[in-house]
C-alpha cells in the first residue's frame, strides 16, 4: 500500500512561510508502525526549500506531486484549515478511485466532507482509529469499491 501525505503547507499566508509540519513526521511513524509494508511518501521531505523554487521549478513540482495522487492508493490529507493544494490533491485522487483519508475539524467544510473516505477531527483520533485498526477496515472497503469510470 502506498500513502501520500497531504496537508497544509501554504495555506493562506501571503508571504512566503509555511504552517508547522509536525504533523508530517507524527502520521509518517504511526502509519510505518501499523501498516509496515507501506511507502509513505512526504513532499515535503524531498522539497524543504521549495518556497524558494522559481516559478518553473515549483510549477514541476506542483504538478508531479497531483500526478502523485492519482497513482497512490491513499491520500491522506492534514487539513487543520482551508489548503488550495490538499483540496486538489484530494480531488484527483477521489477521481481517480484512491482512498482519501482526511485529518480535520471542518466536519461541514463540503470538499472535506465529501472528498473523504473516512475523516478524523484531529490527529488523536486517527491514532485511535490506526491503532484499532479501524482505519484498516475502512481501506479495505475502499480498495473494494467499484472503480469509478474515467
């Protein structure tokens, strides 16, 4: 199983910062300790200075990594707050029949809602849901889902 791990980077900050990444580094350990087989795979590990890329630079990278999520089999998505690019991320892989998994409070929030196979208010109740194996189940229903039609 491969996960892509999704979440706000940017966010709506207008100059060029990012919001805290813990929660990268939390997710990657508990999935590599419940689903050790699994590749995760975290942009952000492989672009740490992105928010100095040139415009062609991050238009590669910005594009290869929604490419990204139409091939994995999971999204999972951190969403403390409105994120343009997870939104997106989410979007291609609910289209192209992946598994997105989203961490959020914005319950009500329609693309969170409904882009969603299984949603977690925060990051205590994916672990919950990952150490139950909950979550497990929830995948598995996913993967056996018919494929949407392109």
């Amino acid at each position: 199983m491969r996960f892509f791990l999704a979440g706000i980077m940017q966010g709506s900050h207008k100059t060029a910062l990012l919001h805290p990444q813990g929660y990268r580094t939390r997710i990657a350990e508990l999935l590599k300790n419940y689903f050790p087989q699994a590749e995760v795979y975290d942009p952000l590990a492989d672009h740490t200075d992105s928010l100095g890329y040139d415009d062609q630079r991050g238009r590669e990278v910005f594009h290869h990594h929604i490419d990204l999520c139409r091939q994995f089999d999971v999204v999972l998505a951190f969403v403390p707050e409105a994120s343009m690019g997870t939104a997106i991320e989410m979007w291609e892989a609910r289209q192209h029949g992946r598994a997105v998994v989203t961490v959020s409070p914005m319950h009500l929030n329609w693309a969170v809602k409904f882009l969603s196979d299984a949603l977690y208010a925060d990051l205590d109740e994916l672990e919950t849901a990952i150490r139950s194996g909950a979550l497990a189940a929830t995948l598995q229903e996913v993967f056996e889902r018919p494929k949407r039609k392109q």
